[in-house]
C-alpha cells in the first residue's frame, strides 16, 4: 500500500491471552534486531485486554479496536457482537488508511480478526501463526488468503487449508536463550537445589492451586528443595490464606507470587514443573528441558489443550494428568516419584531438549519479509 521510498510498516496482532501476546512480541523483538525501527512497527489489539498491559511496558505504539470473543450461540448476544465487530473493522481500517501497513502479523484469537479482515479489503498481504495443535476459529478462517501459515506442532497442518504452512514452533523470549539456570535462581534468591514450579497461567488454576497443598506441607522448609509458586492474580489472597492457615507462616523455600512478569526466571530455574497446557508455556518448558506434569484445562476450545499435551506425552517428553483425577493426593504422589525417578526425570527432560525449537521467531520474520515483498 505504501510509496517504496518510505521505511517498511509492521502491523502485529494477537491478544486476550499470553499465548497469543508473547509469540508477537517474541517476533517483534526479531524484527527489530533484523534493523527494523521500533516506530514502524504498530501493536493492534483491545486497550482492556493484557496486550495493552505488555506493549505499553515495551513501548511498542498501540493502536486499539473494541473487539471481544464471539458468542458460540446464536441470539441477542452474537447480533451485538457482530455490530462491534463490523465498528472494529471500521477503526482497523482507519489505521491502515493512516499508516499504510506493508504487512500484517497476526498471532490467533479474535483480537486479529478486525484488523485481518482489512487485510482482505486493502489487498495487504499477512502472515499468521497458530500455537496451538488444534489451529484457532481465526486461523482457520484468514488461513486460505494468507501468504504462508506459522505452525507450532506438526499435527496442526492437517487443519490448515493453505499451500504455505510451516512447522516453526512458538516463538519464545530471547531471555530463554542467553540465562543461565545458576543466573535465573541468583535473581529469584533460591539456594542451588532441587526446584519444582507449580504455575497455571497469568489467571491461575484453581485446580492446581488446590491440589499442590501437599506438595507444599511435605517438602516445606526442606534444605534441599525449593517451591515456586505462580498463583494467578485471581488466586492469590486464597492461597497464602489458605497456606498461613495451614502451615501458620510461609516456609522458608517458597517463593509465592501471583504472576511473574519474568516468566522465564521461573521456569529457567526450575527442574519440575506443574502446568496447564497451553501450546506457548509447553513451547517455553521444551526451551528450558523441563520434565513437566501436565493438567490440561478441560474447557478448552475444542479440548486443544489435552490434544497439545498428549502430543508431549506420545513423544515421551511429559506427564499428564487430568483435570477430573488431579487432587493433593495424586498430584503429590506424581510429584514425588518423578523426583525419585532418575532415569525418568533425564529421559524427559532430554525429549523436551530435543523438541526444542529456538530460531522460530527469526524464521517467521523471514516469511513476513518474503511476504511483504512478493
């Protein structure tokens, strides 16, 4: 759309949740150190949501539409979703009238879905990326016209309609790839010893909060194991209620926190980890060689978070457990025989290894450059 004399401009989209947010902004800190200007590049998404949150303490511009996640039933509710949807599109192309993206990046989820329908109106070429084995109602739908597809797990190609899709993984933080473990335990203050990470996203779990009570009491203030805690924002209060309760204070090796913002301190320092299964933490634990337990939530669209970690699980490279059957007693005692597992703790976390894809967000810039300049 724009005169070939001017610098390149970067439309990225993707939001509602950190799955979608931190593969953007794994691939915009990509394009930056490929020599794109931080000012050429624009963030679309909702002011209300978490992308608003992350690109702002990354000073990245912000162009926000008012766009929420479509209604699965047919009524009054989907009718006014469509009226702001159709007034989303209105506001996107408002955008693109006054900056004149060259490309579009889009990560999934209905965040991308105002601004990739302009891409349809004003012939703007775009990418897209799914992290997910079971791709997103979006992806599905922009698929066919984009220039290629960005895919996490190879599973996913198979509900792709496209002749462009790429098995690249999930871009991850560069963080993953240049701190150390020793480095990332000095900056959360833990002793060198055996860690295990219970975490269920930036909500939280409440199901894994409330079966990891005997995890705490058995090992707590043991010298040589340490806990970390991701509660969720949500869960917080109830949970150090809940653990002063019973345990009258907080052990010595707990580190409780509602959210880590340095997600990637938490999980670089770990050698166990409790988690839900979204495509982008299960990408994130692969980077750090995790042996993991995984709970997948069984709300999920389409159930794609038990189709992501039984793909872990088939490749040998996790455990899972399910929503339904997780409670302290089961959950401890996975727990503890992985601990005391040897061979089993090394031979996952070798898979994990193994599966590892680390150059992800520079091979999706590459296609976003291809595809600007086809």
């Amino acid at each position: 759309m724009s005169d070939k004399n001017k610098e390149k401009t970067y439309f990225i989209t993707g939001g509602g949740t950190g799955g979608h947010i931190y593969p953007a902004v794994s691939v915009i800190n990509a394009l930056l150190e490929s020599g794109v200007k931080k000012e050429d590049i624009f963030y679309l998404g909702n002011r209300k949501n978490l992308e608003y949150e992350i690109a702002s303490k990354n000073g990245y511009n912000f162009l926000s539409y008012g766009v929420k996640g479509m209604p699965r039933k047919f009524g009054l509710k989907l009718i006014l979703w469509t009226i702001g949807l159709f007034f989303a599109i209105l506001k996107a192309s408002v955008y693109v009238l006054k900056y004149q993206p060259d490309v579009i990046f889009a990560t999934g989820g209905y965040v991308c879905a105002p601004i990739l329908f302009c891409a349809l109106i004003f012939n703007i070429p775009y990418v897209l990326h799914d992290c997910d084995i079971q791709p997103g109602v979006v992806t599905r739908f922009f698929a066919k016209n984009a220039s290629s597809v960005s895919v996490a797990f190879e599973e996913a190609k198979k509900h792709i309609n496209s002749k462009n899709v790429f098995v690249n993984g999930n871009p991850i933080r560069q963080e993953f790839k240049t701190i150390s473990k020793k480095q990332a335990r000095q900056e959360l203050s833990l002793k060198d010893a055996f860690t295990i990470l219970i975490m269920g996203g930036s909500l939280g779990a409440r199901t894994i909060n409330n079966s990891s009570f005997k995890i705490l009491k058995e090992y707590a203030n043991r010298e040589n194991i340490e806990i970390i805690w991701q509660t969720g924002k949500k869960n917080f209060d109830e949970v150090t209620k809940k653990v002063l309760d019973e345990l009258g204070e907080l052990p010595d090796n707990l580190v409780l926190q509602p959210y880590f913002d340095k997600m990637y301190l938490a999980l670089l320092s770990s050698d166990i980890v409790i988690s839900r299964a979204g495509s982008l933490s299960l990408s994130e634990i692969c980077a750090c060689s995790l042996p993991s337990i995984l709970i997948p939530y069984p709300y999920a669209a389409c159930d794609h978070q038990k189709k992501n970690a039984l793909s872990l699980v088939n490749n040998k490279m996790a455990l899972m457990l399910e929503d339904k059957d997780c409670n302290n007693e089961t959950l401890f005692d996975m727990v503890d025989n992985l601990m005391n597992d040897k061979k089993l703790l090394s031979d996952l976390s070798y898979n994990a290894y193994k599966a590892a894809r680390l150059n992800s967000a520079q091979k999706i810039v590459e296609e976003i450059k291809q595809a600007m300049n086809k």
